[in-house]
C-alpha cells in the first residue's frame, strides 16, 4: 500500500536551544489547522480500529437475551457519541471500506465485497448513518444539557435513534430489496437483535458521559 | 477474505475491470426472471470459483454463515409468495455472493486499496484530501492489534478486580486509553513535521 508521504519542515536536529524554541512557538501559531487535521485524522483511525477489534473478539452472552451479542456495534455508537457527527461517521467509514477491501475485520471474521451484496450489506451502510446521527444529536444537544438525569436520558435517546433507528433504516430495507421479502417480514428479523442494540445503547450513552465529563473538548 | 497467494489467472486481471463486472453483472442478475437463467448463471458462477483455486478454509466460513441466510430467506419467501419466487431470490443471491467472493479471494488487498484510492481521488476537487484518507486506513490497520491488546489487557485487569463483566468498567478504560493513544500519535506525527496540508499535483 502507497505509504503517505512524511515531508519534514525543519531538516536540522542539532540546533541551539533558544532557535527552537521560537522554531515551535512559530509552529504552533502558523500551523494551528493543520494539526487539527492530523488528530482529526488519528481520531479516526483509532476509533476505526477499535470499532474492527471489537468485531475480532468472541461474542458475549448475558443470561437474560437469547441472541449472543458482539460489541460491533457499541464500537459504532462510541464513535458517534464521543467524536461527533463528521468524524464518527468517517471512522465507521474506514472499518466498512477496510471490510470491503477483504480484510475480516465483521463479526464473525467475515469480509469482502460478498458480504456487501449479501442479504446483510445495508446494515454496514448503517452504521455511517448511525454514527452521523449519533455524533450530531450529541454535539449539538445532549452535551449542551446541564441536568445529569436529563443528560442520560436524551443521550439515551440519541444513540436509540441513531444506532437503532439509522443502522436499521439501511439494514431492513435493503435485506428486503435484495431477498425479495416484504418489509414486515425483514424487520421482524432484525428484531432478534433489538434487546442486544438496547444493552449497547444503554453502555453507549453511561461510558461517553462519563468520558465527555473527563475528557472535555473532545468534540469542539 | 484476503487473496493470500492466488496464483490464478483471475488475479492478473486488473481488480477495476474485476469489480467492474462484478457491478455490470449484479445489476444484470436482477434483471433476469427466468429461474431457468438464473441456475446457468448459478452454475457457471459455481465453476468460476473452482477455477480460482481458493484452498476451502477460506471459503467455508462465508459459505456456512450464507447458505444459513438464505436457508431462513428461502423458507420465509416460500410461504409468503410462491416457491418458485424464492428459487429465483436464493438462486439470484447466491450467484452474487460467489461471483463476488471470486473477485475478492484473487485480489491482494494492496491492489484493491489502490483502486479505492483511485476512486477517491476525484473527491480532491471537492476539498477533499485523499492523502489524508490513504493515512487513516494504513493508521487503522496499524492500530487494530494494539487496541485488542487494550482490551485485553483492561478486561484481565479488571477481572482481578472481580468486574469483567461490568461493561462500564471494562468499556470507560478501553476508550481512555484509546484517545490516550491518538493524542500521543497525533503529538509524535506533529513532532516529525507530518505536514497534513492537501498536496498540490
């Protein structure tokens, strides 16, 4: 794979001290947008990664639901919840084109573009879309609540609305455009998975409190 | 699903006229009614995987987790419509699925990342930056192992504390330690003079 190009602005290691420290201050006053940019970028490759790792690791079985549940998607709803709509969607992005490209990164070790046409394709478009929802109802309303039962309860509802809601907008449609069964049938379907998505909503909304409250500024 | 060593002669051919053909046929497959068609397109598809000579451990994974779909698929279509609809579906379907799976098992994923690159690259004009893209998928499979090492790491940890399976408490840490993990690699490319600006071709 073509390695991105490392072009280095100051060639000289051995300089006096006192130059480099002007060098630095120079830096971080001109070049304040591009290293955004690159934490942006690193953002997203780490919660890209994160959401893939959570894909590679066995799913787990709580007595009460009946359908075993892989914490892929907590890793898609993490995403949105603590880097926003724009980044967050980029990093369930990166794992969906990493997917496609062939590597086993979805639960289960699958990968490949035959997972894509497959009856199953539209759930991983869902998760760009969850994310995006996710990321944007909690930039722009739940962190800006002050109440912390009030905060719960609308982070709650976000992640419900983007990690339910916009991952099975993609998902039941598509399962029922691609097999040929009516939409009843197909959302019935996914229905086996709703008390697992529930469980992860709910772990969703108390970690990226908790981290929001600690890590301030995260999303800006 | 990563062509290891395919030495077929399907993968010589260029992955953008593989993955073209893939999208002309996939739209084609849905246009044709005739059950009949379908299982000559099912079969030859059958005999285009064979010819590619994946070895079976890494087809019977997809092939198991497929066949179980569509088994759920057929029954369902089957008394809801007529079971010669659900012939056509599962049939239509399962030729997609080893069509498709015969293009990703004889490309190297350094091929196809190349071709995503080059899809992406018109988005420069758009204010896009294609260069940062290429960065954060080589970064992400970089940081794919370190962070299930994470994971592992906090839950045995937290397993000493009798917690491993409190979510919160194995979940909170991962995520921690996770952006600990960016701030320092963002710091350390930043210290190395990555200049993350949109090159100028």
């Amino acid at each position: 794979m073509p390695a991105a190009t490392i072009r280095h602005r100051h060639g000289a290691s051995f300089t006096p001290i006192t130059p480099l420290l002007l060098l630095s201050l120079g830096k971080s006053m001109t070049s304040s947008t591009s290293t955004s940019q690159t934490k942006n970028t690193v953002y997203i490759a780490v919660f890209a990664a994160m959401i893939a790792a959570m894909g590679l690791l066995p799913p787990i079985t709580l007595g009460i639901i009946p359908v075993p549940i892989t914490l892929q998607t907590l890793g898609v709803m993490l995403a949105g919840a603590l880097l926003g709509p724009w980044r967050g969607a980029m990093a369930s992005l990166v794992v969906v084109v990493l997917a496609l490209a062939g590597l086993p990164l979805l639960a289960g070790g699958r990968g490949g573009f035959g997972v894509f046409l497959g009856p199953t394709g539209g759930y991983l478009l869902g998760w760009i879309l969850g994310s995006l929802i996710i990321g944007a109802l909690f930039k722009y309303w739940v962190l800006r609540i002050t109440g912390k039962t009030a905060q719960f309860f609308a982070g709650l509802l976000s992640v419900i609305a983007g990690g339910i809601g916009g991952i099975y907008l993609c998902g039941v449609p598509w399962t029922a455009m691609v097999t040929g069964l009516d939409l009843g049938t197909s959302l019935l379907g996914s229905a086996a998975f709703l008390p697992g998505d529930l469980f992860k909503a709910v772990v969703t909304t108390l970690v990226a409190l908790t981290v929001h409250r600690s890590y301030r500024g995260l999303m800006k | 699903m990563i062509a290891a060593h395919n030495t077929s002669y399907l993968s010589r051919i260029k992955p953008g006229w593989k993955f073209g053909s893939l999208l002309v046929l996939s739209i084609a497959l849905y246009m044709i009614t005739s059950w009949q068609v379908l299982l000559v397109a099912f079969v030859l598809s059958v005999f285009l995987l064979a010819s590619a000579r994946v070895p079976m451990k890494f087809l019977r994974g997809p092939l198991i987790s497929i066949t179980i779909i569509l088994g759920v698929v057929f029954i369902l279509l089957g008394i809801q419509t007529d079971w010669l609809n659900a012939l056509r579906s599962v049939l239509r379907l399962l030729t997609m699925c080893l069509l498709a799976y015969s293009v990703s098992l004889t490309t190297r994923f350094s091929e196809m990342l190349e071709l995503f690159q080059q899809v992406a690259s018109p988005l420069r004009y758009v204010g896009g930056n294609p260069d940062q893209i290429a960065l954060a998928l080589s970064m992400t499979i970089r940081f794919i192992p370190e962070l299930k090492k994470v994971y592992i790491e906090v839950r045995e940890a937290q397993h000493a504390r009798g917690l491993a399976n409190n979510p919160l408490a194995v979940t909170v840490p991962l995520v921690v330690r996770s952006l600990k993990i960016a701030d320092e690699t963002a710091e350390a490319l930043d210290a190395r003079g990555y200049d993350s600006a949109p090159t100028r071709r």
